[in-house]
C-alpha cells in the first residue's frame, strides 16, 4: 500500500485502473491514471481512519466500475470526509476515499495518485 500508507495493513484489496488520455490522441505525454478500488481494513488500520476522519457525510458513490461494485458489500453506508481525503492525498493528487464503517472498507477513487515519501 505503498501510495496509501495511512491504510497500514489490508485484509483485501481489488483494484482497476482506467486509462483516461483519449485513445485517438496524436500527441504523445503523460497518460492519466484512475484508479477505482475497494480496501478491507484490519482493526488497527481502522483505528488510523478513525483518528484522521474529521466529520464523514453520507454519499452515494457515482461511476463506479463494476468490477469493483461487486466487491463491495451489498449493503454498504457510503460517507466521505472532505478532512479524510487531504489526509490520505496529502493534496498531491484529486481523490475520494468513501468509507463505510460497518464493513471496515475504502472505495478508492483517484487519479494519478502519488507514492508517499
């Protein structure tokens, strides 16, 4: 979990990506990367999302691939915390991290994110 290491260890993890440089593009340079996933946490790891949550919101998330859709709990309770996002990102790169709290799982939605230094 080399570019989420705020999640320390995972019990599981799916993960897509998605290429989002147009594919007719004639200009080569950097490709853009979204990366969609679904994390397990273990209970220590949850006590870390606990202590950097700020106040979750409940959402719906949007656009979610399938894949990953159906690695998560059918009856998920998804909130985000706008504090929790600029925790995990460190604001080097866009994403939002849904959590629900019965489960102990992180759906993961960013875009190029960046290994932690």
């Amino acid at each position: 979990m080399q570019r989420f290491p705020i999640f320390g260890n995972v019990s599981a993890a799916h993960w897509c990506g998605i290429v989002l440089t147009e594919q007719n593009s004639r200009v080569p340079g950097p490709t853009d990367i979204r990366l969609v996933g679904i994390v397990r946490l273990s209970p220590s790891a949850w006590k870390k999302v606990l202590a950097a949550g700020g106040d979750f919101e409940q959402t719906v998330p949007s656009n979610v691939p399938d894949e990953i859709r159906q690695k998560c709990a059918a009856d998920a309770q998804w909130t985000f915390s706008e504090a929790f996002d600029t925790a995990v990102t460190g604001d080097a790169y866009s994403g939002r991290f849904y959590v629900d709290f019965v489960s102990r799982s992180i759906l993961i939605d960013v875009v190029n994110p960046q290994p932690a230094t």
